[in-house]
C-alpha cells in the first residue's frame, strides 16, 4: 500500500503532465541553402517599403534586399507575390519561458524569494517547450525579452528566439538588462491604522533606502574586486554584486519600472548619479520629465497601449496616445505587448491602436521591431530586414498591423519554424468532430 505522501505526488505529476505538457513541434532545422522570397512587398523597416522585391537569405543571415537581386544557382525560390514581408516582431517585456499556467504555482518561475536579486538569470529558468512560445510565435513574435518579476531588483532579463532545443539554444542576449522596480508614490495598502499614507510613505522610504545600500555595497564590492586585481587581495566572490559589475561598467542597462513622474524623475536622477545606462519601463508620465529622459539619452518601454489611465481626471485614451506624444518629443521608444500570459501574440494590435490615435504606421512597425532591438543592444543583428543581419522574418497575406492578415511563414536565422500552436490543433480537433456529425 502506497504511504500517502506517495500518493500525493502522483497526483501533482498527473495534474502538472496532463496540463502543462511540452509543446510538440519539432525546432527548424539550420539552413541548408540559399533562400529567395520573390515577388512580395518588403518592408524593411529602416528603409522605405519595396513592391515586388525580394530577400535572399544564406546561413541564417540576409544577403541582399532589392528589387533586381540576382539568385544563387542553387537558391530555393518561393513566390510571395500578394504577399508581405517584415521582421520578426519583437517584444521587449514578457514572462514567456518562464510562466505557463497562472492557476498552477509550479509552472510560474518568475519571481525570487527575497527583495535585491541581480544574480538571478531569466534565461536559466526558461522553458524551451512552454505551449506559450508557439502561441507568440504564429502570430509573427520570434524574438522577446524575458522578464524576471519580484523584489526591488528583480534580476537579469535574457533576449530570446522563440524557437529552439533549449534555453542556450534560445539565447540571443543571455543578459540584457538588470531590472529595478522603483517604489511607487504612496500606494495605500491598508485600511487602518489611522495614517495609512504615512506608513506607505515609510515603507516607500525604506525600499528606497534598501535600493540604495545595495548599490552603494555593488559598488564597493567593485571597487574592492578592481583593486584586488592589482595586489592580489580580491574580496570573497558574491554573485548578487558580480551580477551588477556590467551595470557599473556599462555594459549592461538599468531597466527601470516606473511609471509615475514620482517615480520616473528621482530613478533617472540616481542612476546619472550612478552613471549608469537606463531604460525607463513603463512610462506613463514620461512626457512630464521629457527633458530629463533626452538629457540622459534614456528610452522608454511602453508595456503595453491597451490599458487604462493612470489617473481618474485623465482623457480615456491617454495610454492610447503616448507613443506618439513620445514620438512628438523626441523621446525613443518602443511598444511591449505587456505581461498578458498567453496574449503576447497581440503585440502588434498594441502597435495598430497607437496608430488610431495618430501614430504613423510606418513608425508603429518599427516600434515593434527595430526599435526595441535598439534599445536592448541588438539593433545590429534583428529588427530590420537589411544586408547582413540575421535572417529573422516573417511572410503575412497582408498587413501586419491587420487583425484579420495572417502570417503564412517565419523564419529564425534562416531557420522555417512551425507556425501550428495548440489553438490550432484543438481548432482542427472540433473541426473534425463537427465534419463527422454532419455526416
């Protein structure tokens, strides 16, 4: 007779299998000669759209771009006339890889116990067979930042291709930002005692304070370690302040989560005091520090245009218009499709409400893909599709910012990847259910 400890731990594993079970599409297979797509309208981001152009592709990376680009001998050739051409999407703040299924704890992996954790790696955690991934990916995302959550300092967010084995397989940047969530101006918490303003006021102070010792013990520790280096006297290793030497070198970007100028004006102030390279996320009130932002050339994630106004007097659509009023002011930028598990596929509806309200097209697209490319420090390989960076795009019947186009072929540095997720399968599933009833 089975102890009941026995039994309980077969009842999570048959819960967490039947749910939570790896995807099963098979990863594309390296490229093994040279790739035309032929006929099609290319836009290539950072250049004005081609009709009738083409993209040849060789070893994962872009050869040619053009009109009258002459094919290789042993070139496969498909036709995209009517068709559209674009770079992967990309979308620089999701949990994807390391959250599955809200309802069931052990699939969620994206916070760590404890309030300063640079030393935690989002990449490590990734799950390269996640149902999520092939979800994003049919509808035309292959590239994403993975975001650790939790704490003051969350951890060290990873740039990754939503195919492949594994995690290093997946891995575009294994490190791309270090990420703080700057306290918020006096949320209220609790009901009682009688002053609940102050004490979140305190307890706002005191996150600031924890914020602050731990950068001043990164930055001690480094300078320790460089001195160290020189008399061999290094101090004892500590991974959570080895984790912030990129930021102190600059190497690495500080991404801030901040949305409130309460936020935004005192978290740029001390990270030029830092001398470090920021990204503010979020960014609500970033128009009313304007100058700040372009003083210290920080750009600005937008984590998503599909939410409400922060403020009760604000106009409706004041989330609506931020990229542009962004764009107005000369502010960088790019647009995320937020941490909506499971509907990171809409990133580009994201892109198409902001050109509703005044966004000009052509300028949402790069929003989508050049831009936070840019602005995660991988601008040189994706986000356009131009004469030799990485062969990562995707073939759509019409324009991508549509609801109703679809994209028909991706690929990921030059690799055809499956475009089926388990929508499309359960679809197909009760297709035929209902084929057979007619019958």
């Amino acid at each position: 007779m089975k102890k009941w400890w026995e039994v309980l731990i077969g009842v999570v594993f048959v819960t967490l299998s039947s749910s939570t079970g790896a995807a099963p599409f098979v990863p594309g297979k390296p490229q093994e000669r040279p790739i035309a797509l032929v006929g099609g309208t290319v836009h290539p981001v950072d250049a004005p759209a081609i009709e009738g152009g083409t993209v040849l592709f060789d070893k994962g990376k872009i050869v040619a771009v053009g009109r009258d680009v002459e094919l290789p001998k042993d070139a496969q050739t498909i036709d995209v006339k009517g068709k559209h051409v674009y770079p992967g999407l990309f979308d620089a703040y999701t949990e994807l890889g390391l959250a599955e299924i809200e309802a069931v704890r052990a699939t969620l992996d994206q916070r760590e116990v404890g309030l300063i954790n640079p030393n935690v790696k989002a990449l490590v955690a990734v799950n390269p067979d996640s149902e999520l991934l092939p979800v994003a990916r049919a509808n035309g995302v292959l590239t994403a930042a993975s975001v650790p959550r939790g704490g003051l300092i969350a951890g060290t967010s990873a740039v990754i291709h939503l195919d492949g084995w594994s995690n290093e397989d997946m891995a575009v940047v294994p490190a791309a930002g270090i990420h703080l969530n700057w306290p918020g101006p006096h949320p209220i918490t609790q009901p009682y005692p009688n002053d609940p303003i102050k004490l979140s006021a305190e307890r706002r102070e005191k996150a600031l304070q924890t914020i602050k010792e731990a950068f001043a013990d990164a930055r001690a520790y480094y300078t320790a370690k460089k001195a160290g280096a020189k008399n061999g006297s290094a101090p004892k290793v500590d991974t959570r302040w080895e984790a912030m030497i990129p930021l102190f070198e600059r190497k690495l970007p500080l991404v801030i989560h901040a949305d409130d100028i309460t936020q935004i004006q005192p978290a740029v102030a001390f990270g030029a005091k830092e001398n470090l390279r920021m990204i503010i996320l979020g960014g609500y009130d970033a128009l009313r520090c304007a100058e700040l932002l372009k003083k210290h050339d920080v750009p600005v994630i937008i984590p998503r245009v599909h939410r409400l106004p922060l403020r009760r007097d604000e106009d409706y659509d004041a989330p609506f218009t931020l990229p542009q009023r962004l764009r107005e002011a000369g502010i960088k930028f790019c647009i995320s499709g937020g941490l909506e598990l499971g509907n990171e596929r809409n990133l580009p509806y994201h892109a198409a409400t902001a050109v509703a309200y005044g966004l000009p097209a052509d300028e949402a697209l790069r929003a989508i893909t050049l831009s936070p490319a840019e602005i995660l420090g991988v601008g040189d390989r994706l986000g356009s599709l131009t004469k030799g960076k990485d062969a990562t795009l995707i073939v759509t019947d019409g324009d991508v910012l549509e609801i109703a186009s679809h994209v028909e072929m991706a690929f990921i540095e030059g690799r055809s990847v499956e475009l089926s997720d388990r929508q499309k399968l359960l679809y197909q599933k009760y297709l035929e259910k209902y084929r057979r009833q007619k019958r």
